[in-house]
C-alpha cells in the first residue's frame, strides 16, 4: 500500500456542483480534502468563506485540510475548527507570532500546519518545526490553480526531509501547487508525503482515475 496521501484540493472543482464533487472525492482514493481559503489581501484572489467551509467539511468524510492564505489568520482559526477543519495551515509570511498561531491551533484540538510560498526558505521553519504536524510547501505562487510546477522545490522539499529524518520528527511534507502525474514520481522521491492535486484532478474526465494512480505511484 502506498505510504504517500493525497489530498485534492477543492478550489478547482466545479463550484455549481460542490457537493457532488465532495461525494465523488468521498468515493475515491483520496485521504484528505484541501480547502484553500483566500481573501484577496495576502493573496490577489478570493475563494471562500466559512460558510462554504462549514458545508463542505459537513459533507467531507474524509481528513478537513484547511490551508488559511489570509492575513492575521490567528483571528479565523477557532471559526475554521467550528466549521469542521481537522488541520489548519496558516503562512509563515502571514503571521507576527508564528509559535503562538501554532499553539492557538492545537489547544482547539485541529492538527497544526506552516505553508511557505515558494521564495521562503525551509531553513526558517526550523526553529518551530518540532510543533508541527505538516509542513506545506507551495509549489506555485499561492491565489490560482493551474500554475506550472516550481521544480526548485524539490531542492526545498529534499532539504525539509533531510532535517525531519536527522531530528527524528514526525513532521508530514505537503506539496502544493502544479502537482500532477508528470511530476507526482519525482516530488515524492525527494521526499514529499502527501500530495495536493487541484486541476490535475478535476480538468480530467476520470477524477478518481487520477487519484487511484496517483495513489498508486510507487506500489510494487
């Protein structure tokens, strides 16, 4: 069985019909459903609120994966957990007190994640790293779907791997942004555990197809 997850991200299904989108991911191979909430001021684009959030984490069966692209994310982060966020991930860039926002996370009992933009380096999430349950690395510039894969971040990715081994922690690496089947192999090589799959998911005619094998990459 594969030891990677997957985790398709919900900002580019087809909004008309969210809820049968969130049933076909239920039905699939997918562990996680990505939720991008963006507000338009620390990225230029808006996608949701909490009261889509709230529907779609009501409809989820599978682990509510709630990625805050959004400033002063410490004032949203117990809304998120009442609407039914298992993980939260907020940005680096976005937070004054990084190890609070963290702590803020985990006393509401949610699973506490950092996202960094692709020009932020690893080495300044070390220092909270042992807090953490992920680590999600963006793979594009964070506000759109469909953006080219950033391939400098497999050096990012090879590097947060290296430091989790070395400090024995047990820190999940998620990748998001451009991911797809021409790439899948190679991220999870370099040492990726769980994949976000936005387009190459949900522009495809068979979704669940894409998710089985990108499940399956790497299954003997």
């Amino acid at each position: 069985m594969a030891n990677h997850l997957i985790s398709p991200s919900i900002l580019s299904c087809n909004f008309l019909e969210i809820g049968r989108e969130v049933d076909m991911l239920n039905e699939s191979d997918a562990d996680w459903l990505h939720i991008d909430v963006m507000d338009g001021s620390f990225v230029p684009n808006i996608s949701i609120g909490l009261p889509v959030v709230e529907a779609i984490c009501k409809r989820s069966k599978l682990v509510n994966d709630v990625h805050l692209m959004i400033v002063n994310p410490e004032k949203y982060i117990s809304l998120f957990h009442k609407a039914g966020a298992h993980q939260i991930s907020v940005h680096y860039e976005a937070c004054t007190h990084v190890h609070r926002c963290i702590q803020e996370i985990k006393l509401l009992g949610c699973k506490a994640g950092i996202a960094i933009n692709p020009h932020t380096p690893v080495e300044l999430l070390f220092d909270v790293l042992e807090d953490l349950d992920l680590v999600i690395l963006m793979s594009v510039n964070p506000g759109f779907g469909g953006q080219k894969f950033i391939y400098r971040s497999l050096q990012k990715i090879e590097k947060l791997r290296n430091e989790v081994i070395s400090r024995n922690l047990n820190v999940r690496i998620e990748i998001d942004g451009g991911v797809g089947l021409q790439n899948a192999e190679k991220i999870l090589q370099a040492g990726a555990d769980v994949l976000v799959a936005g387009n190459a998911v949900f522009s495809d005619p068979d979704p669940k197809g894409v998710i089985r094998r990108l499940k399956m990459i790497g299954v003997q």
